[in-house]
C-alpha cells in the first residue's frame, strides 16, 4: 500500500490496526497462564492446607487412570462422528441448493432455525421429544419397531442420541458454509468438462472437491473446536452419563471444578484438551495457509 | 380460643395472674398442660423480645443467593414483613435447581462478597465448611445480645440441628464433638413412599411394607395398568440419586457408605448385604422403573407420579406433597406411605435432606444477614410458610404441633402426617460426612447405572466401586 | 450448470424434502407444543389435534404463571433482554476490532503480521472452561464480576476469531484497484477504509455479524459463572420453568420458540448476504 508521506506512519499501521483486537484478548491469556500454574498445584478448595506446588503429579495421575483415557475416547469418538456426518451431510445439503433460486435460498434460511436454537436448550428440546411418555420420536421409534428404545438412557444409545443433536444444531453452520464456498467455484472448469462429457462423478471428486477444500477446512476446523469442547448438550442430556459413556473433556473438568472442588486436576484436563485442539488446528491451518498460498501463486 | 388464651398467658407475663390460675382457667377453655405452657413461655419471649433491637441495622441492604424452590418462593411471599420489622432491604438471586448449586460454588470459590446468606444442602457444608466459605453459626447463636430471645433454638428438631452441624473430620459424627453449626436447617424432607391411591384402589393394591413388596407391587402397576410403570426413583448420574429412597432403604438394612478401620475410612459398599440390597434395587428398576431412568432427577420422579405415569414414587415425601397439587393431572389422588423396606427392621430410616441457610464467610455485613437468617429460620415465618404457603416440612416441633398447621395437612394431604410420624424417629442424616462426597457418591450413581445397563455385573461393579472410592480417599489424604 | 433431468429433479425434490423434515420437524412440534397446555402435551399417545391456547405466551410476557399452587414469578423477558444486551454489544465490539485488524492482515504484509493473525484465532481454541477457571478471580478483584461489560470482554472469545477470519478473507477477495484509485484522487487511508473498502465488504461483514451473533447468543457457560441472576440470558433461563411443581413443558416450548425469535429476525434481514458475504479467503478465478 503506497501513497502514505509519512514512513513511520505506514510502517506502523498494521500494528496500529491490529492491536486493540490483540490487546482485548491478551487480557483472557492471563487467566490462561493462572491456569497452567493451577494445574501443577495439589489445589482443591475443600482441602486449603494441602494445597501445595506439585510439578506435574495431576498429570501422571491422570495418565494412569483409566477415566481418563475414557474421555480422551469419547472425546475423539463424538469429535470424529460429529464432524465426519455434518461434513458430509451439509456438503449434500449446499450441492442441493447449490442453484441460486429464491426456493434454494429461502431454503437455506430455514435449515439455519437449529443453530439458532442454543444448544443447551436444543437438548432440553431433544429431551421433550425422546420422553418415553410423550416425545413424539419415542412414538416414531415406537412406530418403526423399537417400542422400548431409551435414547441417551441407556449407554448403548447415548452416544447416538448426542451425535444425532449435534448435527441437527451444527450441520447448517457446516451448509452455509460449504454453500458459500460452491457458489463461489469459478464456471469455467465445470463448462468445461461438460462440453468434454465428463462424469458427474469425476468432476466431483476431481474438480468441485479440490477447489472447495479450503472452505471445508474451514467449517471443519471450526466445527472440531467446538465438538473437542463440547459441553452444552452432552452436560443437558446426562451429564456424563449413562455410567461415563459421554464423560468427555469438559463435562469431566466441569464437574471436577464445579462439584469435585478440585481445581488442580480439572485445570490437568483442560490444558490436555487444550493441547490437543492446539496440535489439530495447527495441521488445519497449515495446511489452509499452504492451499491459500498456491491459490494466490496460481491467480 | 387462641387469642383468649394469649390474653391469659400475657396477663401472667404482666403478673396479673399466677400461674397455677392460668392452668386451671386454660383448662376450662380445653387446652392441656403442655399446650398451655407453651403459650406461656411464647408470650414471655415476646416480652423479652421487645428489648431486642430488630432496627440495629436499619438502612443495611443484605443480598441472598436462592434456589428456584417453594421454601424460597415462601420466604419472598413474606418478605416484607421483615423489611418493616428491621428497616433493613433484601435483595436475592434466584437460580434454577439445575444449576444453583455449582453457581453457590462458583460463588463461593472466586472468594466474593456479592452474597450474604445462600440456600444450601447439609451435604454441601460439608466442602464449604472445609474450604472456609462458611460461619459457624454457634458464635452468633449463642450471642445473646445478636440472638432475639424468641428465637428458641432448642426448638428446631434435634436430628436437624445434629446433621447440619459438623467438626470437619472426615468420618466424626455430625453434632458430634467439636462441631461447627455450618448452616440453619430451614425446610427438610426425609423418604417414603407416594401412591397414586386412584390407581392402587382400581387394582386392589396395598402400599408395600417391605422391600420385597415393594418389587411386587410395582411389577404388578407396571404389567397390569396400561400406561403406567411401577415405581419411580431417582437415576440421573448424580449424587442426587443415592441420597433419597436408595440410601433410606440401604440404611434401613443397616448398611453403611464407610467403615472406621484403624482410623481410616474405608468403603463399606462391598459387603454382602449391599450387594444384595443393590441386586434388588437394580432389578426393581430394570423391571418397573421409568424407561430412561438414567435421566431422572427429583422432577421427572415428581412430574409423572403427578401426571399418572408412575404408580408410586420412593423418594421424598414432600415430592409427593408438591405434586398432589397445583395442575397436576392426578392432584387429590395421591396418599403417603411410610416405609421400612427391612422385614427386621422396627422402623423407617429415611435419610434426611436439609434444605438450610448458611452464611458466607465473605460477607461483610454478617450481624445484620444473621437479622435475616434468624428472622427468616424462626417460628414465625415457619408458621406462616406452614399454613400458607409451601414450607413443609418445618422444622421446628412448634409447627408441627401447630393446630392450624395439623389441620391443613390433615384435610387435604391424607395419611401424610402418620406417614411423617412413623418415618421421623428414625430419619437423620445416614451419610458419613467427609469433603468428597460429591466425588464419591457421584461415582457410587454412575456404578448403579452401569449395573441398570447391565454394563457390570453388581458384584463386580461394587467391588470396583469399593476399590476406587478407597484409592481417591487415600489419594486426598483421608 | 447441473444436468436437470426429470428423475433428477424428483430425487432432488424427495432428499430436499427428507432434509427439511428431519431439520424442521423438531421446530414446527415444539412451536406446536408451545400452543398447548401441560395437559395436552402430557396426553399418551402424542396428538396434533387439541385446542390451541396462548396462556404459556401469557406466563412468559407478563412474568407471572398463575396456576392453582399460587402465583410463579417468571423472568423470561428480563432474561431475553440480557441475551440481546450481551449479543448485540459483544459483536458491535467485535466488529469495532475485528474489521481493522482484518484489514491489516488481508492488505498489508507486515512483520508478525501471519503470527497476529494466527494468535487471535488461537484464542478460540482454548477451552472456555479453562479460561472461566480463573477469571472468576480476577473479574471479582476487578469488580468486572456481575458486570456486562466484563461479560462482552469474555464474549470476544467466541466473537471476534470468527468474525476476524471471515471477513480477512473478505477483504482479500476483493480488488486493491478500486482503492487504489480512489486514493490516488487525493483521498487519506483512512477515508478509503471506511468510504470504499468497509461498503465493499459489506456481504461478509453481515454473514460475519450473522454467525457470530448466533454463537454470542447460544452462550450458556459464561454468563452462568461470572453474573448474577438478573444478567442471565435465555439460555440459563430456560432452565426456571422446571418448578418443584412440576415441569411446565408448554412453557418450556414457548421460551425456545420465543428465544430463536430475534436471531430468526437478523438472519431474515442478512440473508442475502449471508452465502455471497461467507467468501473465505479461498480460490477466485
């Protein structure tokens, strides 16, 4: 950017641009470093004479317990579910109304009601409608032959009936996004390969996929962030439960710190979530910088 | 009759008349010896009370900290009698039950002053005690200057006062030695059994006398009424669920939570009594409990017995209360049971929980939220919330031996006071009190409902259980 | 530029319908539900056929449920008011940081520039729980506890990394050209911003407002722990109508649907920009 008389002043404007948003968010990576130091204290409120520094004994205990392990299971598993099923649905979904038409695109406000609906109280909505009594899916489920299935009562559904919330809240962010990116896919190549008689097949996975990756990097990255820390539906549904079938990340430090009083072992599992959503994003974004990049060499 | 034998009881406070008149004339108006003297010593404190400065803090605002709960709705219903009587304001925070107590702990633990006083269970002083959030109560109790003389401490049942009161030693007796009062018992509810009586009428049923009668007729409710199952109780992954109607009947076959071994705490959920007590409860549910149990809280327990999708419920009596009114759908159906699920045992032993007032250790105006705890804990505002409103059950013995109050239940919540005077003698709280309760007991729900699923075996699974409660113990240095 | 053949529409036509039914169903049963009284929904087996009522729409408005237990006091509205306080505020702020810094980095190349970047989106990958863990502390030694304006400092982290990406790839999409042309009229950097580059971007910016106002007000966790109860927003006030009277189920219904309502509003008004303006710094032709 030229054109500015004064050097310094251009030299210093990004920063200057920049730094309020920067400054605003330095002031929560204080609590952040408060919180790594917790989690190497034997710190739990209702023992105040233990408290003591510890290095890094929160860890290995959690290391050793099997609960732990558990979560790191459920976490990835409701992760890996979620975010595969919403991908793939609300590609279906964006390729569907893909058409720019008043229908397609009244179409695509309304699928977007579910993720105005916050997801602590789409729980408390599944809720209604998974009641044995009179949740109309009980009904369906009773209708299609399953007089007696028990949603997120029973471990062998709960996790199931969570996913199955989490991608009716989340799959129209995945859609809306994937949307955008589609309608965005310059004409030519797909003229193109319909003179040549290509099929419909190989331009989507040859064409349409390729030129969308970096919006489904995207929606998945920020998708995955929120399903690694999720903690509204599943804590609303069961709170962990049935048994520790849904004790994911958060639930289990929520409980440790708001219930447990334990703020040293819940601070443990919180920076091992942290650490994990840190090592995924980074393979995200590398690989949406490296895509950008050869996107910015081409045009 | 009452304000007749008001006038006479004040005519002795004014030495008009001695008192052994006063027996003889009460006498003649039908009232009994005991009846009488307990008039006598109320218009003898209310005497001693007007020395009692209520508007020492005239002017202070104190703020409070509330659960979603008709004790509370209660307590605002009356407010303003208290706001006139001491000149004082009072603000509150209501929060939904869902959440108030982790809000109480989220409070407590970032060290704020934002509340004076605050709703709590008996079981949660025993992290806040602890932790230091909480006074003693004694230091103020037992102030005669802070303490209005009518405020008849002694008054409160003595269970009640025993169980919210505790020395901070993990396994020590609550009341017991050393003891910190960490809360005023406000409104309590202790275990039974609620029935639908429409439905047990129908079908020739009898509210059970043990545990397994107990199995029986739910099994029958569930097979034979169309759209009903047998019995309702708790099962959310909480420590909600082991608290009511399961540790009642645990305790009622003299099974404990913790032994004391060599000075140690040790789980005691292994034995074989348990395991045979959580045979029986596992399978009662699985047969003819509600179908997503593992969901169920208070309300969900509470909302079918009231809408006729449950036969009976075993879980606090005052659920049962609450539910036979309002709109609910079978409200002036239901009728009140105790239980003793123990063929040997002589009596009910229902856990107790305690609905109480505690105050925060934070706060900066502590005389003037006492104002209000003793204010909103003593006779008169129970009396009121006893005939009024919703505040049962009380806990003072003066309410219960309430003519009016008596009344009232009688009429129109039928079989509820046997149901209290055979349950009450043996209700207290069974639990061991040690900080990780909540830990712990959580673990103990989300056992059961492993077993429920069957997930693990119920040996197995309490074997696990004992294992695990053990290791966190000596993990935490108990 | 897709084939239409006939059984090609029809195939369309039935997933279209099998996705709207599976996605809007749930809505159009509780906005039912919200219509009919405890009593009603309670009714085994579930029916659409009963005689519509308004009073849970009553409760809710008038703040108080009148039933035979006595008279309930409700907060919804109150609670309704703060969601929209902390959402509007809390993306106005972001949008006040955001569109600068997203310009910076889209049009300047600048020393620490990609490390900035990367640092604000990072705050969203923290886990909220591990931050509210002890900010607790120090808003309450701030005396930024119970505050608003300590809440919409908290809400930037769900805020402002999405709205900052979003519109970064915005900016980067559209032509320098224009702006260039403008500034070599005589114009200052700081009127081209705001008079040629923020009106250009206004498709993202609105797509961006859209998302991240939704996010803002889905917040359940934050406003628990840090306010008391009068700055609650809807999401924790939902919780009240589950009363040691029962659940109000019809209540229930009627606060979701009253809830979506101002959301459903804004995204009604932004919709046309909301596919064009969600251009993520991707491939243009």
């Amino acid at each position: 950017m030229d054109g500015s008389r004064r050097p310094f002043m251009r030299k210093a404007l990004p920063y200057l641009l920049s730094l309020p948003a920067l400054l605003v968010c330095i002031g929560i990576l204080i609590p952040f470093g408060t919180a790594v130091y917790y989690s190497l204290q034997r710190y739990n409120l209702a023992f105040p004479m233990t408290r003591g520094f510890i290095w890094l004994e929160n860890y290995t205990l959690l290391f050793t317990d099997p609960a732990f392990w558990n979560t790191v299971r459920v976490s990835l598993l409701y992760t890996l579910y979620t975010v595969g099923f919403e991908l793939v649905l609300g590609l279906g979904i964006a390729m569907l109304l893909q058409r720019r038409s008043l229908f397609n695109n009244m179409m695509s406000i309304l699928l977007l009601l579910p993720l105005m609906i916050a997801p602590a109280i789409a729980a408390l909505m599944w809720k209604l409608m998974t009641n044995p009594g009179f949740g109309i899916l009980s009904y369906f489920a009773s209708l299609l032959g399953f007089p007696d299935f028990k949603w997120a009562s029973a471990s062998s559904s709960a996790l199931f009936t969570v996913v199955l919330i989490d991608i009716w809240v989340y799959t129209p962010f995945m859609m809306v996004l994937l949307l955008a990116g589609l309608r965005a896919l310059p004409r030519q190549p797909f003229e193109a390969a319909e003179l040549d008689g290509v099929p419909q097949s190989f331009v989507f996975f040859r064409i349409t996929l390729p030129m969308l990756t970096p919006y489904i990097i995207t929606a998945t990255l920020f998708r995955m962030l929120e399903s690694i820390q999720q903690f509204d539906i599943i804590y609303a549904m069961t709170q962990g439960g049935p048994g520790n079938t849904l004790m994911a990340f958060q639930v289990a430090a929520y409980l440790e710190r708001y219930q447990y009083t334990n703020v040293g072992r819940s601070a443990a599992i919180l920076m091992v979530l942290w650490a994990i959503t840190f090592l995924l994003s980074n393979l995200f974004i590398k690989q949406w910088l490296r895509l950008r990049e050869r996107a910015r060499g081409m045009g | 009759m009452y304000s007749r034998i008001q006038d006479l009881a004040n005519a002795v406070v004014r030495r008009q008349l001695d008192r052994r008149n006063f027996l003889r004339r009460a006498g003649q108006l039908g009232i009994g010896a005991s009846a009488a003297t307990y008039f006598l010593n109320q218009a003898q404190s209310t005497a001693l009370a007007q020395d009692f400065d209520w508007q020492k803090h005239n002017g202070t605002t104190i703020k409070l900290l509330l659960n979603k709960h008709p004790y509370a709705d209660a307590m605002i219903a009356n407010l303003e009698t208290f706001k006139s009587m001491t000149g004082m304001d009072v603000t509150y925070d209501v929060f939904p039950e869902d959440v108030y107590f982790d809000k109480v702990t989220a409070e407590l633990s970032s060290g704020g002053g934002n509340y004076d006083a605050f709703m709590t269970g008996a079981y949660q002083t025993w992290q806040y005690g602890p932790a230091g959030w909480l006074v003693d109560m004694n230091e103020f109790i037992s102030d005669a200057s802070l303490t209005n003389p009518n405020y008849n401490w002694d008054d409160i049942l003595p269970n009640l006062r025993a169980s919210t009161a505790w020395s901070g030693v993990p396994g020590a007796e609550l009341g017991g030695e050393g003891a910190k009062q960490w809360a005023i018992p406000w409104g309590f509810e202790l275990n039974s059994i609620a029935y639908n009586k429409r439905v047990f009428d129908e079908h020739n049923l009898t509210p059970p006398n043990n545990m397994a009668e107990l199995m029986e007729t739910a099994a029958k409710i569930s097979t034979d009424v169309d759209g009903m199952y047998g019995v309702g109780v708790r099962g959310s992954r909480s420590w909600a669920t082991i608290h009511p109607g399961f540790l009642s009947g645990y305790s009622n076959f003299n099974e404990r939570d913790f032994t004391m071994e060599n000075g140690q705490l040790m789980a005691a959920m292994a034995t074989p009594g348990s395991k045979s007590f959580h045979a029986d409860w596992v399978k009662m549910i699985q047969e003819s409990g509600p179908r997503d149990w593992a969901t169920y809280t208070w309300y969900q327990v509470g909302t079918d017995l009231g809408a006729g999708a449950s036969g009976m419920i075993y879980d606090a009596d005052i659920l049962g209360y609450f539910m036979n009114g309002g709109e609910n759908a079978e409200a002036g159906n239901l009728a009140y049971h105790a239980f003793a699920p123990n063929p040997e045992a002589s009596a009910p032993t229902p856990n107790v929980w305690i609905w109480s007032l505690g105050m925060s250790n934070f706060s900066t105006q502590k005389e003037a939220a006492w104002l209000f705890m003793q204010w909103a804990s003593g006779t008169d505002h129970a009396l009121f919330g006893a005939r009024d409103m919703d505040f049962v059950n009380p806990v003072r013995q003066s309410v219960w031996d309430d003519q009016a109050f008596q009344d009232r239940i009688a009429k129109s919540y039928p079989g509820y006071l046997e149901q209290y005077e055979a349950s009450a003698p043996g209700s207290k709280i069974y639990f061991t009190p040690q900080p990780l309760f909540f830990n712990l007991t959580t673990e103990w729900a989300s056992m059961l409902q492993q077993m429920v699923g069957n997930e693990v075996p119920v040996d197995e699974g309490l074997d696990q259980l004992a294992e695990s409660v053990n290791r966190q113990l000596r993990q935490a240095g108990i | 530029m897709e084939r239409q053949t006939t059984t090609g529409r029809v195939v369309r036509v039935m997933l279209l319908t099998l996705v709207g039914l599976f996605f809007l169903f749930p809505i159009f049963w509780v906005l039912l539900m919200s219509f009919q009284t405890n009593q009603d929904i309670l009714r085994i087996p579930p029916s659409i056929f009963f005689e519509p009522t308004l009073g849970n729409y009553k409760a809710l408005i008038s703040g108080r449920l009148e039933s035979t237990a006595g008279v309930l006091e409700i907060r919804f509205m109150n609670n309704l008011m703060n969601s929209v306080i902390l959402a509007v505020s809390s993306v106005a702020l972001s949008l006040l940081l955001g569109i600068p810094a997203a310009y910076a980095f889209a049009r300047f190349k600048f020393r620490l520039g990609e490390d900035i970047a990367f640092t604000l989106l990072s705050f969203r990958f923290a886990p909220p729980l591990l931050v509210l863990l002890p900010l607790a502390i120090y808003f309450q030694q701030m005396g930024l506890i119970d505050t608003y304006i300590g809440l919409i400092w908290v809400y930037q982290l769900i805020t402002l990394p999405l709205i900052l990406w979003i519109v970064r790839g915005y900016f980067e999409d559209i032509s320098e050209d224009i702006e260039h042309a403008y500034r070599l009229d005589g114009n200052g950097w700081f009127k081209t911003f705001l008079h040629i580059a923020i009106p250009l971007a206004k498709p993202g910016i609105a797509a961006a407002t859209l998302l991240s106002f939704i996010f803002a007000w889905n917040n359940f966790v934050f406003a628990l722990i840090l306010a008391s109860a009068d700055k609650q927003p809807v999401t924790v006030g939902a919780l009240a109508f589950v009363t040691a009277s029962g659940i109000q189920y019809g209540q229930i219904a009627a606060s979701i649907v009253l809830s979506v309502t101002p959301t459903l509003l804004l995204a009604l008004y932004a919709q046309r920009y909301l596919v064009e303006g969600l251009s993520l710094g991707a491939v243009k032709g």
